[in-house]
C-alpha cells in the first residue's frame, strides 16, 4: 500500500473544505483509508504602509493582510493516481508527497 500526504492550501476556507470533501469522497468510493483534515496554522501575510507618499501631513497608515489556510491529508491504497481526477479551484494550491 502507498500513502500520499496531501497538503491543501489557499485563500478561501470553503474552497479548501471542498476539496477536501471531493478527496474523501472518492477515496470511500475507492476502499481507501483517508485520515484528517488536520488544520494547520493558518498564515498571515501584513503588509502596512503611509497613506502620503510625499511625507507631509499626519502620520497615516494603511494596513493590507492576507491570509493564507492550510489543511494536511493523508490517504493510503493502492490508487493514490484516482486522486488527480478531483476538480481543484485555481485558488487552491496542492502538494502531494508519496511514500
């Protein structure tokens, strides 16, 4: 049996959430074993900066974040290639490491 680890990752909660879901379908339909999601930590990205670009006037700043959230999953069987057949959003990132 091989067992693939799964890393999910993106913007959108509900994206990641249905992927995961299209991932765990298959894999029940199949007879694999699927574990998880397991949350990982959720990664922000700030980025602050002055509202005036000359520097004259008050001290304003504008603040821009992005967050990025991660979902780790592993599944084990003897199809692990099934997996490329879900649909995955362009928002959504994947790593697939098989051992």
């Amino acid at each position: 049996m091989t067992k693939a680890k799964i890393t999910l990752s993106g913007e959108s909660q509900k994206d990641l959430e249905g992927v995961v879901t299209q991932i765990k379908e298959l894999t029940t339909t199949l007879g694999m074993k699927f574990s998880g999601p397991v949350r990982l930590p959720r990664k922000k990205l700030e980025i602050s900066c002055r509202k005036t670009p000359c520097g004259d006037g008050s001290d304003t700043y504008e603040h821009w974040e992005k967050r990025i959230s991660k979902r780790l999953v592993v599944v084990e069987g003897d199809e692990i290639k099934q997996i490329l057949r879900v649909k995955v959003p362009s928002n959504v990132f994947i790593k697939i490491f098989i051992s």
